[in-house]
C-alpha cells in the first residue's frame, strides 16, 4: 500500500508591530525558527513516537492534537495516520507540526497503527487514538515507567472523568478505568494507552490489519502473552477520553463490543476469561440479569410465585459482586450518581451486552458450519 508522508503546516503567530525599518530584516530571517522547528520536529530522532490513527476524527483531533503539543515532556514527536477520512481531518492536522501519513485507501485503524509505527523515528512507541487527550504529564509518566524496562509492554487507561462529562460517557470512563485497572499484569494492552519499544512491536508484527473490527490491540496482546512478553498496567500513564455518549449510544457501543469480543473469544477459547472490560463482574451482572428476568416471565406465564424467589438473592450477590466497581464509581462522583448509574448498570446495561453476545454466538456457529472461524 503506498502512503504519503507530509509534514504539518508550521504557524507562527506574528508580535506586534515592528519599527518599518525592521521589517525587511523580519521577512528574510522569518524562515530560520521555521527551519529549526522542521529540523527539530521531522529530523532529529526522538525519545517517544505518539502514534495516533485518524479516520474522520475532525470534531476531536484538534483538541487531540493541542493536548498533545502541551505536553510536559518535551522529547517527542507526533505521527498522525489518515485512514482516507472524508471530513476536515487532513485540514485540521496540517495546521499542527506533526509528521502526517495518509494512507491511499480505507483500511482500517490496525493497518494505520502500524504504517504509523513503521514510519516514526522513535525507539519508544506510545498509541493513542484521536479521540484522546494526553495529560500534561502523561509522556513524562511513559517515559519513566518504560525506561529501563524496555522487554515489557506498558499500558495505560482513561482518566476517571472524561472530557464530556455527561451521564453515560461518564459512566463509561468510569467502567473502564476500573476494568482495565484491576490488574498489575493485565489480560490485554487496550490500543488508546500502548507503550512498547518499536524493536518489540515489529519484531512481533504489529496489529492485525485482517481482523475482527475493535479488538485488534486485543490479539496483539495475547500474540506478545504467548511469546512471553510481560504485559503491565501503570494506572498513571492516563488519557481523557471524547465519548459524546448518549444512551442510544452507549447501548450501541455495549453490543457491538460484545459482539465482536464473544467472537474473539469463541475462536480463543476463552470466553469466562476475567479480561479487561468483558469482566467476571460484567459476566456475572449479565447472567444476574437473564435469570431475573426469565424468573420474572416464568412467574407470569405460571403465578408460580416460586419463581420470584430467588430474585432478592441473585440481586443481593450480583450487587455484592460488583461492589468494588460502585466504590470507585462513590468516590468519583459521589451518592446519587452511582445508585442512578447502579441502576443502569443492572438493568438496563446487560441487554445490549447479552445481545451482542447472542449475536456473536450465532455468527460464530454459522461460520464454523460453513467451514470458516
């Protein structure tokens, strides 16, 4: 696949006015900080490549892109992967001075990661997605927890809070933080916090670029597990996530995630594995949910108040099961958040997920009928 390899527009803001005799002598030595910037940026190898896939992403890579140039730590550079976006993606880069790669056809955001990591100049690789915001400090923390350590693979995760604090992207971070923070030594390395040496990420090939679609950094986790590479979680190396989640949606996002990760988890064979998101809490909360609610129709198909029974029980265990998850979600933003969140979570939450589950079981069946995987 060819790419194009362009550097981003320099800009400059001009001071004030200057003395009219000054000002031929501004124009011919206006081009000397725009050389030294472009030799800085695109030339001298750095310390950190921030590989970042963009496909569409105009309504956030800006602010992507400006939390990024921000940054604390100073010995960087920023590789920005078009994946053919047809919005004002491309525009919106070239007004930062990034190195931008722009794929000559659609393929995917794997495929962009590792053109962006194929192309960086750095020994160490930091992915994030266009929709996440660094934190001042966060490639100080990357660089601290991967030097000297350079054999492993390091992750981070998203800030509690997230950029848009409504109720459901709230209630998103907050669900992933928890889950991908649980471990020291996690399942997988989520894609939107991955730091790993660039000698280990192509020794091992990278992403898959023909895969299932969300849960590439998924594969490529287990791919390092399997030849032995220590996978690490550092909850310090954090980035803000854009949800814009509404309920529609995050009940969206619950089932096609749940979907594809049955698949996945079909073929691996590993579907109870307690692994990031798709959690033993979840599970469990999904399972608690379907015996209610077949008990529930049982009892109004029979009156058979047997049924019902059970039901405080399997609450009662479902909600002690999930109780670590309610603190962090009471110390984040408190009483009245949580029980409304709570709510949702037990009740309304495990639908999409068992139905993507569902989905994912009978595509997974069909294939293997028909000979595939």
């Amino acid at each position: 696949m060819n790419t194009h390899i362009l550097p981003g527009r320099i800009c400059s803001k001009q001071g004030d006015k200057v003395a009219n005799t000054r000002q031929k002598d501004d124009r011919q030595m206006a081009w000397i900080p725009a050389l030294y910037l472009f030799h800085n940026t695109f030339l001298m190898e750095k310390r950190l490549s921030v590989i970042i896939p963009n496909y569409n992403g105009g309504k956030t890579i800006g602010k992507c892109l400006g939390a990024a140039f921000a940054s604390t730590f100073t010995d960087y550079e920023i590789v920005v992967v078009d994946d053919c976006s047809d919005d004002d993606s491309v525009g919106i880069i070239g007004q930062f001075p990034c190195r931008l790669i722009k794929l000559d056809r659609r393929s995917g955001s794997a495929k962009a990661r590792n053109e962006g990591a194929r192309h960086s100049s750095s020994k160490i690789l930091f992915f994030i997605d266009a929709d996440c915001l660094l934190q001042p400090n966060t490639l100080a923390t990357v660089d601290q927890t991967i030097t000297g350590n350079e054999e492993n693979v390091f992750g981070g995760t998203y800030t509690p809070l997230p950029f848009d604090q409504d109720f459901f992207s709230t209630f998103q971070s907050i669900f992933i933080n928890y889950s991908e923070t649980k471990k020291k030594e996690p399942d997988y390395i989520a894609g939107h916090a991955m730091v790993i040496s660039r000698e280990l990420f192509l020794k091992h090939d990278g992403f898959p670029e023909i895969f299932l679609p969300i849960i590439e950094d998924v594969e490529f986790s287990h791919r390092l597990r399997r030849a032995g590479i220590v996978l690490q979680m550092n909850p310090a190396i954090q980035v803000t996530h854009i949800f814009n989640f509404t309920l529609v949606k995050s009940l969206q996002n619950a089932f096609r995630k749940s979907h594809f990760w049955t698949i996945y988890s079909l073929q691996n064979r590993d579907l109870t594995m307690d692994s990031g998101t798709s959690s033993f809490e979840l599970k469990g909360n999904v399972l608690s949910w379907f015996v209610t609610v077949l008990s529930g129709v049982l009892f109004g198909l029979t009156g058979n108040i047997g049924y019902i029974l059970p039901m405080g029980l399997i609450t009662f265990v479902n909600l002690a099961g999930n109780r670590r998850f309610f603190a962090v979600m009471h110390r984040v933003k408190g009483t009245a958040f949580t029980c409304l969140a709570a709510l949702y979570y037990t009740m309304l939450y495990p639908l999409p997920v068992a139905a993507g589950g569902l989905s994912g079981l009978v595509r997974y069946t069909i294939a293997c009928r028909n000979g595939g995987h």
